[in-house]
C-alpha cells in the first residue's frame, strides 16, 4: 500500500470515528425517549384506569340504599320516599333515583332539580332498561349521556320481590379528573366506551373513521401505539381497561412532542455522516498531500542514494 493511502485512511478514520460514535448516541438517545414516552403513556393509563375502576366501586357502594328497599318491601310508599330522599341527600352524585313496582307504575321518585324537571317521563326513559333488568334478573347499565352537560350513565337494579330500581348517577367528578390530567406538555386523555367510541364531552382530537381501534380485549387488554392519525395530527397513545364498566382509558399526544426527537432523525444523521465524510475526506486528502510530498521527496532521494544514482545538475 502506498504511503498516501496509508497516511489518507488513518487520518480519515480519526477524524471519522468521533463523529460515528456521535451518531450511534444519537440513534440509541432515540429509541430511549420512545421507550420513555411508552412507558409513561402506559403508567398513566393504567393510573386512571384504576382510578376508573374505584369510581365503578364506589357507584356500588352508593347503590347499597337498595338493601334498605329490600327490607323495606313493597307497599310501604313512605318508607320508601324516606330510603330514596336519605340516599341522595347522602349521595350527591345520584342524580335521579326511581322506584318501579312489579306492575311497572312508577311510586317514588328523588332528582336533582338542575338536572330534571318536575315534569321529566321517567318511564319512557327508563323502558328498555327496565325490560332488560326483569328478563336477565340482574343489574343492567345503560350509556353515558349528558344531563345539563353533566354526565350521567342510567341503570336499573331488580329487587326480589319484582320491584326495581331506576337511577342515573353522575360521573361529573370523574369526567373533571379526566379532563384536567395532562400527559406532557399538550397530551390528554379520553375515556373510551365498550364499541371503542368516546364518552360524551370527552372526544377530543380522537382518531378518524379509517383509525382501526383497539384489538379484542381477549388479545390484548392494554397497549401502545406510536402512530395514530387524529385530527390534530400524528399522535402516540396508550390504552388500558376499565372493566368493571366496559371502558377503556385512551391517552393522546403529538408525536413529535412525545418523542421530542424528529421521526426523520435517522435520515437527519446519514445525511450529516454523508457530508461530513465528504468534508473530511477532501480535508484529510489535502492534508495528506501536504504530509506525504516532503516524505516522499526523501524516500525517493534515500533510494536514488542507495543506487548511487545522483543528479550532477
């Protein structure tokens, strides 16, 4: 190998290498703040989705008035206005509560004034879950819908004795928490009902009619994904359940605030490794000239020497 060759790559590779061990940094600096952005989507799903979850529980507790209309029993009218008025008065998130007798007739009624008027048909509301309740035997929960812009899911609670229950509890608190918890600078998240669709007042930025959605929860009950078409742009997400209700928890934010670092990074860094080393490599063959034409000028004149081979002029 000649010595411009020679001296050209060492001199090259040094002051390539520094710049290489740059952009390896870079690239793994990368998958680090996806791996960070995952994990933090994921702990907050998982977070309101338990706290989800303890606002299901404490919808049940609410509903334990029911055992005192179970001891209570049927035809005893005053008793029963004095259950339901204790309940709300306790409970302010029972936003209306009924009472239906085994023939179907509505005899006690408790509902917040702002919300209902006097003159709001309970029955006809109340119809096909009413129907639901007595043929399945069991606790059966309707869809969230907006009362006054507050959020309220209806359900009906069978008794024994073929009387039910009526109630429409309010999920104003929980919709607050929702909506004020932020995932980074602009992140925010929605709460997702069984079929995948947002809940009322919570639909912000969600994804377009081409978004395919969550797999089955058999497959897969929480997850991550790094690229969601919304109408605020790219966005990453994570997405945990709720199951005591059959929602699921949603977490959005733009992409490239999430990953901080640009999607076209590794592009970014070829095309910086690509002029740099055309940069360096002029400058180096430069320099090289310069190292080497003296070197050779007294290899050359070493080996004219050793041939006794000397110019007289």
């Amino acid at each position: 190998m000649k010595l411009f060759t020679r001296v050209f790559l060492i001199l090259l590779l040094t002051a390539l290498v520094p710049a290489l061990g740059t952009s390896l940094w870079l690239i793994r600096s990368n998958t680090a703040v996806r791996e960070n952005a995952r994990l933090l989507h994921q702990q907050v799903t998982l977070l309101f989705a338990d706290i989800v979850e303890s606002a299901a529980g404490e919808m049940n507790r609410v509903l334990g008035f029911v055992e005192d209309l179970e001891r209570a029993g049927a035809g005893n009218s005053q008793l029963e206005f004095r259950v339901l008025q204790r309940a709300v008065a306790s409970h302010p998130a029972l936003a209306l509560v009924s009472l239906f007798d085994a023939s179907g007739h509505e005899t006690n009624r408790m509902a917040d004034p702002q919300l209902f008027a006097q003159d709001f048909q309970v029955e006809s509301v109340a119809q096909p879950l009413l129907a639901q309740a007595r043929a399945t035997g069991r606790v059966s929960l309707g869809v969230v819908e907006l009362r006054e812009a507050v959020p309220v899911l209806p359900l009906v609670y069978p008794l024994s004795d073929g009387r039910v229950v009526y109630a429409q509890y309010s999920f104003k608190t929980l919709w607050r928490r929702v909506r004020n918890q932020q995932v980074g600078p602009s992140g925010h998240l929605l709460l997702l009902d069984a079929s995948g669709r947002p809940l009322p007042n919570l639909a912000a930025d969600f994804p377009g009619n081409d978004w395919p959605g969550f797999p089955p929860a058999s497959e897969e009950a929480s997850g991550w994904a790094d690229r969601i078409a919304t109408p605020r742009g790219t966005c990453v997400g994570a997405y945990a359940p709720a199951p005591s209700l059959g929602w699921r928890v949603l977490s959005l934010q733009p992409r490239a605030e999430a990953l901080a670092l640009s999607d076209r990074l590794l592009g970014e860094v070829a095309i910086f490794l690509l002029v740099l080393a055309t940069v360096v490599a002029l400058a180096t063959f430069w320099v090289t000239g310069r190292l080497t034409k003296p070197l050779r000028a007294l290899i050359e004149g070493a080996r004219r020497a050793s041939r006794n081979e000397f110019d007289r002029t």
